[in-house]
C-alpha cells in the first residue's frame, strides 16, 4: 500500500511538472506578446508625435513667411533676426525629429527581440506538446528545467546594423534639408 501511495504521489508529481511546463510557457508567451503589442503602440504613439511635430513647425513657417510677405521688403541687414530665429526653429525641430527616430528605432529593435522569443516559446511550445503526445503511452513524463527555459533573444548583429545605416540615412538627410532650408530662408527674405 505505500509501494502504490508512493508511486501514485510520484506520478502525480511528474504530471504536475508537465503541467508547470505549459503554464511557464503559456506566461511566456503571453508576456512578450503583450511587450510586442506594448511596442507597437509606443512606435504608433511616437509617429504620431513626429506628425504633431511636422504641424506646428509648418504652422511657424507660415507664420514667419506670411508676417514677412506682407511688410515692405526688408534690406538683408534687417533680415538676420527672422532669419535667425528660423534658423534655431529648423534646428529645434531636427534635432526633436531626430529624436523621435531614434526613439521609433529603439522600439522596433525592442520589438524585434520581443518577437523573436515569443518566437522561440512558441516553438517550444510546439515540440513539447508533439513529444508529449508522441509519448501518451507513458504518462509520467518528466519535463526538465531546461524544457521551458527561455533567454531572451536579440536580432543578429547585421539586424542592429540596419538600424545605424537607417539612423545615418535619416540623420544626413536631416542635416542636408536644414542646410537648404537656411538657405532657402536667406534667399527668400534678403532678395
């Protein structure tokens, strides 16, 4: 009778631990799919931040150029003051759009990770249940530790590099339209 309580108890100890296996994955799953949603929406929230952004800087350039189309034409010496101040307005709002991109590339790196373990749970997951239900003629499977085990994943390093090539795309072409918006800027209120 202990012989049958103790190999009852181990039995239902060894089940215990296939269903703590799922469970440990299932939590897995679930939390890198909410942090991918969560990512998602934070990418989705600072796009909408860069549109804001693009609004109102647009707003203040016709503004400037509005208030200067309808006075008398300055002479160039006069003209350094609007100028300036829209020099420090595209420089404010490049380097806030340049934030923002670096903020939207953050998230969709963060993203990426979260969907590659997700990936990788799920794919446990899968195994897991395919062996187990290969081995339904003995049903005190034992899951081991190492079973439902999952490190966070990071993208290889070429994944990262796309990043920086898109960060240094964006980033000059930033620097390229400040330049001619300056440019433009003086050429428009000086002649």
């Amino acid at each position: 009778m202990a012989d049958y309580d103790t190999h009852h108890h181990h039995q239902q100890q060894q089940t215990l631990s296939k269903e703590t296996a799922f469970q440990a994955l299932n939590t897995i799953i679930q939390l890198h799919f909410e942090k991918t949603l969560e990512k998602k929406r934070a990418i989705d929230l600072q796009k909408k931040e860069l549109h804001k952004l693009f609004q109102i800087f647009f707003i203040f350039l016709t503004l400037i150029f509005f208030s200067q189309s309808n006075s008398p034409r300055l002479q160039c010496r006069h003209c350094w003051i609007p100028i300036t101040l829209l020099s420090m307005a595209h420089l404010i709002f490049y380097v806030s759009v340049a934030q923002t991109l670096r903020c939207i590339n953050g998230f969709k790196y963060q993203r990426r990770c979260h969907k590659l373990t997700l990936g990788l749970a799920t794919e446990k997951l899968r195994e897991m249940k395919m062996r187990l239900s290969n081995n339904s003629e003995y049903n005190g499977v034992v899951v081991g530790d190492e079973e439902f085990e999952i490190h966070y994943q990071e993208p290889p390093e070429s994944y990262f590099g796309k990043f920086k090539r898109n960060w240094a795309l964006h980033f000059g072409f930033l620097i390229l339209i400040y330049a001619f918006m300056v440019s433009s800027s003086v050429v428009l209120l000086c002649f």
